[in-house]
C-alpha cells in the first residue's frame, strides 16, 4: 500500500508542477505582466503579445513531453 501511496504522491506532485507552470506562463506572463513584457521585442513581435499568442501554447506542449518523460520514469521505478 505504502508504494501505491509514494506512486499517486509522485504523480501529483508533477502534475501540480506542471500545472504552475502553465499558469504562469499562459496568465502571469500573457495577461498580469504583458505591459512590462511588451518593453522587449521577440522577431519583430512584442513579447507580452507572443506569450499571449504562442508562448504559452509553446511551452503546454513542452509540458506534454516533460510529463510523458517524468511519469516513464516514475512509471519505472514503481515496478
């Protein structure tokens, strides 16, 4: 029992890591700071406007791959 506790506690923290992330990529950085954002230029676009547009979808995908990555290795070592 004590295994499948450590197992679900290691799931959920990733998921809880992951989700922070994105929060603060997609709302802090693309709504909260666009302002200060928008004073740095990222290919000709403002940056606050690319964390909006594509930053955050950029890094949700990064995201998938992170987790796929962490949970096999979690995955692993729960057998």
């Amino acid at each position: 029992m004590s295994k499948d506790n450590s197992y679900w506690e290691a799931n959920l923290a990733l998921i809880k890591k992951c989700l922070a992330i994105w929060f603060v990529v997609s709302y802090v950085f693309g709504i909260l700071l666009v302002e200060q954002l928008n004073a740095i230029s990222l290919g000709g676009y403002k940056l606050g406007f690319w964390f909006a547009q594509q930053g955050s979808i950029y890094v949700f995908v990064a995201l998938i791959f992170y987790y796929a990555k962490k949970m096999g290795e979690i995955d692993a070592n729960s057998k």
